[in-house]
C-alpha cells in the first residue's frame, strides 16, 4: 500500500519543469562515459588526483572533497539501456527512493516484530511531503543517502539481532559507501551510537 501511494506520488508529477543542479550533478560525467570522451570528465573531476585507471580507461573517484562519483556509476546502467532524459534522472531518483521505502518498511517490520508498525511506517513515509519532493528531485543527494541508509540499517540490525558477521560487514560497507558518497553521510552513524546507547546503556560493550 505504501508502495503504490509512494508511485502515485512521484510518477504522476515526473515531468514537472524545473530541473535543477542537484538532479543533474552527475549526469555530464555519465554522458562522457557513455560516449566514450574521457577527456571529458576533467571539467568534473575537481579533486586532483582523484582517478585511477582500469582496462586503459580512466575512473573518476570523486567530484570534490565531500561528493563522489558513486550515483554517476550507480545512474549510468539505466542511462545506456534508456538514454538522458528527465525521465530517466527522475525515474533513477525514485527507484532509490523506493529502495528506501521497502528497507525502512522491512527495518521497522524486523525491529518491533509487528506488521501494522510496519505498515503505519509505510504509510507516514509515503505521504510525508517532504520525502516525496526531496526524493523526486533527488534534491542534495537525498535519494542516495536514504537508500544507503535504509540498507545499512536494515543489515545492521539483522546483525544485532541475529549475531551474524556478515551482516555486520555488509551493513558497515553500506555505511563506508555513504560517507564515500557524501560526507555529510557522517551524521548516520554519529547518530546511531548515542542512540544505542540510549536504548541498551551498560549492554552495548558486551
């Protein structure tokens, strides 16, 4: 249910003029790489040296200190097999908002070990405002982090819960790929220790 009032919330107004420089940061990197103009990317690359070479091609690794190339290679796929087009930039921004979407659902699903708590979280989130605009418009990098961060999340807690190191790795490379991605990514897990902290106080060390 949250799914589909999320889609109707964002597909329906896609092509709502407007575009702005947040939607379409990475998009001039990826037209260089898809058309094979590595000369190119130097107009992007604004950290220098920040790219390495593989099979002879070069690989950009990040934009400046704070923003890296990751939704470029993330976006560039669904830019090859469907072309440029606000479509395609706003679309790539609500398939990650989607992925935020079901993570989250299935985060709060697994943390209270109630259905309809994970149902009410569906649907605030997918009514809230706030999440459907900043989604759509991928406005600062929202679509990404929320992505990153649901998923990191979501392993995170299947570690805690289930003692498996290798959700625990996965949820820290989730982690490890936001901050990458932006550094403002920083507030998540600063966020999370004083709240564990809070939640399970002298238990957390053991």
């Amino acid at each position: 249910c949250g799914v589909v009032i999320f889609l109707c919330a964002t597909l329906t107004n896609i092509e709502l003029p407007g575009i702005q420089y947040d939607e379409v940061y990475y998009v001039p990197p990826a037209a260089a790489l898809l058309k094979n103009h590595p000369a190119g990317l130097d107009d992007y690359v604004m950290l220098d040296p920040s790219v390495i070479h593989l099979f002879g091609r070069p690989v950009p690794l990040m934009f400046n200190y704070y923003t890296s190339f990751f939704r470029t290679y993330l976006t560039l796929p669904a830019f090859a097999v469907f072309g440029i087009s606000v479509e395609t930039i706003r679309g790539s921004s609500i398939a990650l908002g989607l992925v935020a979407l079901i993570f989250f659902i299935a985060f709060a699903r697994r943390l209270t070990r109630d259905a309809s708590v994970a149902f009410a979280c569906s649907l605030l989130l997918a009514l809230d405002a706030s999440f459907i605009a900043y989604v759509r418009n991928d406005f600062a990098v929202v679509a990404t982090m929320m992505a990153l961060k649901a998923v990191a999340l979501w392993t995170l807690l299947r570690w805690w819960q289930e003692a498996d190191a290798r959700f625990f790795y996965l949820g820290s490379f989730f982690i490890g790929l936001g901050i990458t991605d932006r550094a403002s990514f920083l507030w998540i897990p600063m966020a999370m220790l004083p709240a564990m902290l809070v939640i399970y106080g002298k238990e957390l060390p053991t």
